[in-house]
DNA sequence: ATGGTCGGTCCCCGA
C-alpha cells in the first residue's frame, strides 16, 4: 500500500475551493496539510471536501494565517492545535494529528512558519523563536518512533539553488543565516527533508510571487517542505511538485508538494 | 489593453 501525503499553501480556502477541488479529484492525495487557509473553523468550506471523502481537522484565524489537515484515513486523535512552548503565541500555524493508515499510526502536522520579514525586526524575532520551538517540539516526536511527516510553507530557502537568483534575496528573511541554521538544527536532531532525500534538483520551486511577472519568468522559490523522521524517510518512495498548478485560473502562489510512502 | 498582485478587511495590511 501506498499513503500520499501532500502539503499546500492555498493563500484563502474560500478564495481557492473551485483549485482545491479539482486537484483533490485529480491528484488523489490521502492526507493534505492546507496552510493560510484564512478563515475561522465555522466558514471552512468543510461539506465540500468531506464530499470528497476526507475527514477535516481545521485552526482557523480570521483574516491572516490558518491551517488545516485532511486525511481519507481515520483521525485517531488531534495531538496539538498550537505549536506548544508559547501559550501567548495567538497566531494558527500549526495542527498536529495521528491518523490510522493500513501500516498503522502515522503522525502528520501542517505547518505554517512565519515569515519573518522585515528583518531585523520583531517580526524576524517571531520566526526565529518559533522555529526554536518547532524544534523542540519536533525533537520531542521522536520518542514515539513512529512515521512523522512534518508537512508546511516553512518560509525558508534551503539552499542558494532553491532560488532563481539567490543575490536578490541577500538579508531577506526567508534566506538569512539564522534563519537557514534554525532549519538545519530542526534536521540535525533527526528529520529529512523529503525533496531532498530523493535527489534534490536545483531550481525546483514551491512558491511563485503573483508580483514582477514572477511565474511567466519562472522567478520561483523553493519554501514548501515535507520533514521526515526515519521512520517515514525509510519509505519515502517519491516527491512530486505539482508545478502545473500554479498556471491555473485564480491559482494560489504556491503548489501542493507530495510524497508517496510505502506505508 | 496606455497597465502590470492578490486576499481579506475596512479605508490598509500581510505576503
């Protein structure tokens, strides 16, 4: 058996239902992490995708932010809906579940990371402190030594190949230092990136800003990922960027990123 | 086509 795992930066969930829709239909994923959904729980577009045969676990905002998970399998248990290590932390950027799949439990989190700009700056301060306790958090997942897919808009470049011109992006907050040595650590402690781990073309992007002309120059970055504990990596069987979305009527300025797993 | 982002919200902000 087969467990698709997508994670996609949507930029409004209402704004974008008719694009959600269909590439649920074609693509077939099995669990979706949604990011910027932009919306509180109750207009969540819910009968529609439930429709389509998932069940929806939502942490919506009004307005900014907002994530959600969709899985065809089972939702055992809704771990987290805030990243923990802040009870301040007022912004939705995190849901945590554990859902039932033919192998077993698997633990999949929608993640979206702050963007952090302007930085320097309290904005840039947010990012990095949350990406200290997404690290945290993360490292602590790893006792269950379960299958972990850590999916989400990470806002981070990984690498100067990630970008069309990596020298454009000089200080921004996406591509800083910091910023890259929070992501490494997060790695470091014992996650993969999946992209990565199979192959990890350059100039492979995510994310295509609707400014300057961005998607018919391919001016593209690479800042969605899925994070893999090695339970997970070690039956990760492909990741496919679902490029041709970006090119649809009323598109988001992302496009689902997805594994396939033997799980 | 004499311009050139989009979405949500509220008269501008965030990305």
């Amino acid at each position: 058996m087969t467990l698709s795992i997508a994670t996609w930066n949507v930029n409004s969930i209402r704004a974008r239902l008719p694009n959600v829709l269909d590439w649920l239909i074609q693509a077939q994923p099995d669990v979706v992490c949604l990011q910027e959904i932009k919306t509180v729980d109750e207009d969540f577009p819910r009968l529609e995708v439930e429709a389509l045969g998932y069940n929806v676990e939502t942490v919506g905002q009004k307005g900014y932010n907002g994530v959600a998970l969709l899985s065809k399998y089972p939702v055992e248990d809704v771990s987290h809906r805030a990243l923990p290590g802040d009870c301040e932390d007022e912004q939705s950027r995190y849901i945590e579940v554990v859902i039932s799949a033919d192998s077993g439990p698997v633990r999949v989190a929608s993640i979206y990371l702050p963007n952090g700009n302007p930085a320097p700056g309290p904005k840039y301060n947010y990012k990095l402190a949350w990406m200290q306790r997404l690290k945290t958090h993360a490292a602590n997942l790893l006792v269950f030594e379960e299958p972990v897919i850590l999916g989400g808009d990470y806002n981070l470049i990984p690498r100067d190949s990630d970008v069309h011109d990596a020298a454009e992006w000089q200080g921004d907050a996406l591509i800083r230092p910091e910023s890259r040595d929070a992501f490494a650590e997060i790695l470091w402690s014992g996650y993969s990136e999946a992209f990565m781990q199979v192959g990890g073309r350059a100039h492979q992007y995510t994310f295509w800003d609707y400014q300057a002309g961005a998607w018919p120059k391919n001016h593209g970055i690479r800042i969605d990922h899925l994070l893999l504990s090695s339970q997970a990596a070690d039956r990760l069987e492909k990741v496919e960027i679902h490029k041709a979305v970006r090119g649809e009527k009323k598109a988001s300025d992302h496009v689902p990123v997805m594994g396939v797993f033997a799980l």
